[in-house]
C-alpha cells in the first residue's frame, strides 16, 4: 500500500502473480509466453473467490491450467502490451467513480492516485479509451440529473428550480436586464481583457482611437467584432 504525498490517498499496489501465472521463456530467446491481460485482470478477484470457497488446495493447478487456456506467444518486453495492461487497470479504477459518483475525469484521477497526464496521454493516442471515458462521464451526469429530478418530485424547491432553470425553455431561462449590468465588473472580467486585446490587436501599432474617421480603424474593429 502506498499512500500520495499531497493528497494522503491509499493506493492500492496491484497483486502480484503466482509463479505458475508468470510469464515463461517462449519457443526463441526473442518470444516469452504470458498471460493475455483480461485474463491477468480477473485473477485477483477469481483467486479470492476461489479462497472463500474453501479451495486453497486447488489454486496452484487452477493457475496452472488457467495459464495453458489464456496465455500467449509474445515478443519479450513488448511495451505495448505493458501499457495496455496499465491503462485497462486506470480505466477499470476510474469508470465506477466518473459514471457512478459522477467525478470528473480530473476528480477521478485524484481519488484513485491515477496521473491524470497519463490519462490524457492514452485519450490522445486511443480515440477508442477517450471515448469510453466520455461515455462515463455522461453517465455520471444523467445520474446526478436523475438525483435531482428525485429531489424535486419529492418537493425540493431548490432541486425544482435547478431543474426549470436549465430546461431550455425560456419562460424559466434568467433574462438579464439591463440594470442589472454592473460596469466595473463588465470591464473587471476576462471576456473584456480578451475583447481588449483583440481590439488592439485589430487596430496595430501606433493606433489610439477607434473612432477616427482618417483611416481603416473601423472597418478593422468592426471586423474582428463580427468573428
């Protein structure tokens, strides 16, 4: 068990091997026989069930029979295959927390010490993992929905109103109004350093005004407001 510096989350080292499920020299020094990795994922939670039945007795030719039924002839040290074990152990830890408990991706990582650069890493080269890991994500969402729809069919004024105000429809949608804009706060905000900036940036060097009517300033202006 290892425990994170920042976070103190335990983290769980995954069980190793028994010696008839380790990998063994293959037909040529190049090739080694080793367990297929769903196989090697279901050991653990088979052995405990195993245990509990009361048959210890029969885990060694178990494991050795398993071996001859899920193993295969790979090359030796195939990174590939390493990290694909890596990443269906990151998935199986994160599913459950993202489509169950509705955490995000980022949440996620931080619960089960999974490195969430790591995760972005495999969602960048296995348009196959991002997509499964979106699949959880909405998941957690449509549960999170479903909580507060209980909420409010059991009378939750607060759940009620959540639930009317991002129904799309516009007669519960906030309108603002215009006395309710507050300037210093408009011009305090980032979208207005961004428009700022874009302005500026429109306008080019040596330009002070947007309104002089000497020079293309506002058809400029006009322009990169219209993107």
């Amino acid at each position: 068990m290892a425990s994170h510096p920042k976070t103190a989350l335990v983290i769980r080292e995954p069980d190793p091997l028994p010696p008839e499920l380790q990998a063994r020299p293959g037909p040529h020094p190049t090739l080694e026989r080793r367990l297929r990795v769903d196989v090697e994922r279901v050991w653990p939670m088979f052995e405990r069930a195993v245990r509990q039945a009361g048959g210890v007795r029969l885990l060694r030719g178990i494991a050795e029979a398993l071996f001859e039924l899920g193993s295969v002839v790979r090359p030796v040290g195939d990174h590939r295959r390493a990290a694909e074990g890596r990443r269906a152990i990151a998935e199986e830890q994160l599913a459950p927390l993202m489509a169950q408990r509705g955490l995000s991706l980022k949440l996620a990582c931080a619960t089960a010490g999974v490195s969430l650069q790591r995760v972005k890493e495999w969602q960048r080269e296995d348009p196959n993992f991002a997509a499964r890991l979106d699949g959880y994500r909405r998941q957690g969402l449509a549960a999170l929905h479903g909580t507060m729809h209980t909420l409010g069919v059991g009378g939750s004024e607060s759940a009620i109103a959540f639930l009317l105000k991002t129904s799309g429809e516009e007669e519960y949608v906030d309108r603002l109004k215009v006395g309710d804009l507050d300037e210093d706060a408009v011009t305090r905000s980032k979208a207005w350093g961004r428009l700022t900036q874009r302005i500026l940036g429109a306008l080019g060097p040596g330009h002070a005004c947007a309104a002089c009517g000497g020079c293309e300033c506002r058809s400029a202006v006009a322009e990169e407001l219209g993107r």
